[in-house]
C-alpha cells in the first residue's frame, strides 16, 4: 500500500519496556525514522536508521528493521511518564526528496 | 543546534482572510518543508522547497501558496482561509550536508483556527 501504517495508541506501566511497531511502504527507502511529539510541541527526531543496518541501539532506545516484511519497531527500555508522547515513523523514499510519515502512536505511560 | 522557529504559536482567523505563517531556520538548510498535522492523519506535506526562489508541490498543495525569498525564510499562505484549513502547521528544515544532513528538523508548530 501506499501508507505508513502504526498503531494509534499504546499503553504500559512505567518500568515496563514499550515497543512500537510500523510498517512502511518501500523497500528500497533509505532512511527509516523515528520521531516524538510532545503535547503542543513540534516533532523532535529521536533517532534514524539506514535500510543497510537491522539494528541500532541508543541508550534506552532500541531500532530493529526487517526490510522483507518492510518492518520497523522502537523499543523504549524502561519506559518512564516523560515518555508519554506521540511517535512518529517515518521512511524516506530513494527515487524522490519526500518523507512520508506515519499517523503516529500515542504512548501512554501508568505511573 | 538547530532552530527553525514559527512566527506564532496560536493564530484565529476568520473565513476568506489572507493568512501568513512563516518559519525561520538558523542552520543554512537547503531544503524547507510545510506540513500540516490532523488528528489519525499524520503529517501531509502541502509544499516544499529545495532552495532559494524554488518550491514544489506536496501531496495537498490545494488553497496554499509558500514563498521563499530568502534561504532561511519560508513562508506559508492561505489565499482565502477556509474552515477546513483549521489544523496544526508543522514547518521543517534539512540539509544537505554537515552534521544532521539528511534530516528534518521541525519548528514547534503553528495552531491554526479558521471561523
């Protein structure tokens, strides 16, 4: 298909480990990304990953990409109620300058 | 670090009225980029630029025009603002080379309501 698909809402306690997980759409994109939203804030990147790795690790965050079934997933160790917050996929097409983002998950965070 | 800043946080408008919202980045980015965000939506990019005098049309460039005069300048325009056009405007920058290349890095965005 043509979007990038997540889930629209996810909800863990604090300490637990939240992973969110997108599909995209190409599997020759370049780029892969992750963004978060706070509430009233623009998108700040939390990290990014080439299509040529399949993991990348940055202290408590954990990028794991499964280019056959087009698949990209961010684990939050440790998930804490700063973490609650909108995140956003998002991959970069080759063939064209465009990012095309995904409708976001909602992370919910129980103290 | 990077900054692209918006000319307003929160802006009220009323139909037919002409409206500006600019943003301003500090890193000498080649590429500018105007989205706006809905609810179950996402980001959809209405239009963007490549460089100075350049701009390109997005997925939803219909009731938009944007100017880009000056490399860290990039504005956005509602000819004739609609209901419809009430949403949030996110704007971005990237470069294209250097440290953070390749990456958008977005102001805090622009709520925008149209009566």
């Amino acid at each position: 298909g043509e979007d990038v698909e997540q889930s629209l809402f996810l909800s863990v306690r604090e300490g637990d480990s939240s992973v969110i997980n997108c599909t995209y759409t190409d599997s020759s994109s370049t780029y892969l990304y992750w963004y978060k939203q706070e509430p009233g804030a623009g998108l700040q990147l939390l990290t990014y990953i080439f299509s040529n790795m399949d993991m990348k690790q940055d202290q408590r965050l954990t990028v794991l990409l499964n280019k056959k079934d087009k698949h990209l997933s961010l684990r939050i160790a440790d998930t804490q109620t700063g973490d609650s917050a909108i995140y956003f996929c998002a991959e970069r097409k080759t063939s064209y300058d465009k990012v095309i983002f995904g409708p976001g998950t909602s992370l919910s965070v129980i103290p | 670090d990077v900054k692209v800043t918006q000319s307003s946080r929160y802006l009220v408008k009323r139909t037919g009225e002409k409206v500006f919202l600019e943003c301003v980045q500090d890193m000498d980015h080649e590429n500018m980029f105007w989205y706006r965000q809905d609810p179950g939506l996402g980001l959809r990019l209405i239009y963007f630029s490549y460089d100075v005098k350049m701009k390109e049309k997005g997925d939803i460039p219909e009731g938009y025009s944007v100017s880009r005069e000056k490399k860290e300048r990039f504005s956005l325009i509602l000819e004739s603002a609609s209901t419809n056009q009430t949403s949030m405007y996110l704007c971005a920058s990237r470069g294209l080379a250097g440290v953070g290349a390749d990456t958008q890095y977005f102001g805090p965005g622009t709520r925008l309501t149209v009566l």
